[in-house]
C-alpha cells in the first residue's frame, strides 16, 4: 500500500468553552470560511455541561487546548469574566469592557484574551437599527455579554443607559466604571425595570433568558409598546419569545443573529490573520 502524501493545506484548530452550547453556530460559520480560504478548518465545542464540568474546569481546558495545539479559543456564558484571571494578556478592549470572548495562543505560549462581542453587537445596530433613537436605553443583565454590548452603546451615542441585573451589585460596578470611560450620567445601575423600561427609546437583553434550555421572557410584555425598539443578543432561537411578543405589537426588533456573525468575523481574523468574506459569512448563517 503506497503512503499517502502529507497535506499542504493549512490547517487551524479552535474552539468554543461554555455551557449549553450544542446550537451553536460558531462551528459551522468558521469551518465554512475557513474551507472558502483554502484551510483545513476545525472547530471543536468544549461543553461544560456535556462534559460533567464547572467553571474551576477552566484553567485545565486552557493549558490542553494549548497543548493539542489550538490556534485559540472562543469563551462564552458562563465563562467570559472568569477566564480573565487565567491569562497572560488583555486587548485594550477586554481590558475595558473587563470580559472575553476570543483567547489566543501565541507562538510564545501566551494567552491573549480579546473582546468581538462588542464589535458584533455595534456593527449589527448599525446595519439594522442605525436610523432608531437611542437618547435613553435600558439594558437587561450586566455579565459578559452585558459588559460587552454596554459598551457597544454607549460607543454608538446612547446618552443614558440603565442597567437591570439580579445581581444589583454587578449592575452598580458596570455602570460605575462605563462612567469612568464614557463619562458622568452616561450609565445608571437601576432595580425599577418599569421605570427604566417607561423612560427609554429601547430595550436590550443580555441574558440567556429566551436561548434553548433558558425559556422565557426577561421583562412582563406589559412593559413593551410600539414606539420602543427592542434587541435581543440571543440567536437560537432567532426569535425568542421576547422579540415575538415585541414584533406582535409592532415595536422594531433585532436579533442576535447578526451579532453572532460579526463576533465570529473578529475570531477568525485573529485565529487566522486572514481578513474573512462578511458577505459570505452572513449568507452562510441565514442559510443555517
């Protein structure tokens, strides 16, 4: 039997670590891409709950993914604040917004922690909600992602941003340091939803309630009416009960599909250092 000839082929390996992550679409967007840019792309999910893992499972996952050769790894719910202390080093960034969702292994051994969330959710506004006023808004859940798209509006010229989260004390400590970095009166941590919700121009969810396996709505749909914008960073489901509820009274809605895409363009770019096709990209997500 002859031997067979070794591949050419560049080749990548990735990953994704979090909890319920068996939808994602991550994997299917960047070995897409990747095949389009002649590499031999694979994308491995890391689930914490398939797995029987918690969280002190991280620092172990990230010194075997290295190991195994991983170029890097994206960091998701409920890992993208806990991973920071595990790491060599900071983008500017994830330095601000104080969350990850992209690491990457250097040639060195280092680990470089990055932050598209924020990249994703500004560029998805801005295709879909450009023309919407943004004077106030009010955001559900300060965590990761929260941190990250908090960060996004307040870049994208929302004057006040309110901030629910049932842990009051992680929405007080975002909303004093978005002050820090954006200014005085730019961020309010807030327990009165209705009121926060009443006064705003729109409404942002940043929590898991509504993805598969967290089913619900994180607001009453009394608090909705037409004239509020609402988004959502959830993305499977595309429409979560909160988006229908709003789309049924004829609020504008945007989903976190779009999001999801622009995030996974930022990881690929630095996984690769190749520049991704984002046309390509999002057509290969609406056809999933």
């Amino acid at each position: 039997m002859n031997d067979a000839e070794p591949s050419t082929t560049p080749s990548v390996l990735v990953g994704l670590i979090g909890s319920g992550i068996q939808a994602s679409r991550s994997p299917a967007m960047h070995e897409r891409e990747g095949a389009k840019q002649g590499r031999t792309y694979i994308y491995r999910l890391i689930d914490l709950d398939v797995l029987g893992l918690s969280g002190a499972a991280l620092p172990g996952l990230l010194v075997s993914a290295y190991r195994f050769g991983f170029a890097g790894l994206n960091i998701t719910h409920p890992c993208k604040q806990a991973v920071i202390p595990l790491l060599d080093e900071l983008s500017s960034d994830a330095r601000a917004i104080g969350a990850v969702n992209t690491v990457v292994f250097s040639a060195g051994g280092k680990t470089i922690g990055h932050n598209t969330d924020w990249y994703g959710f500004a560029e998805s506004f801005r295709r879909e909600l450009a023309d919407a006023p943004c004077t106030r808004v009010a955001q559900l859940g300060a965590g990761g992602a929260g941190s990250a798209v908090a960060h996004a509006l307040l870049k994208l010229g929302v004057r006040e941003l309110s901030i629910t989260d049932i842990d009051e004390a992680r929405a007080a400590r975002l909303a004093a340091e978005l002050c820090v970095r954006f200014g005085t009166g730019r961020a309010i941590a807030t327990v009165d939803l209705a009121r926060a919700v009443g006064a705003a121009d729109g409404l942002v969810n940043t929590t898991p309630i509504g993805m598969v396996g967290h089913p619900g709505m994180p607001v009453s749909p009394d608090l909705l009416r037409p004239d509020l914008w609402v988004a959502d960073v959830v993305y499977f489901p595309l429409e979560t009960e909160l988006l229908r509820a709003a789309r049924k009274i004829g609020c504008r809605t945007m989903s976190g599909g779009m999001m999801a895409v622009f995030q996974a363009v930022g990881a690929f770019r630095l996984f690769t250092g190749i520049e991704p096709d984002t046309d390509r990209m999002i057509a290969h997500f609406a056809s999933l």
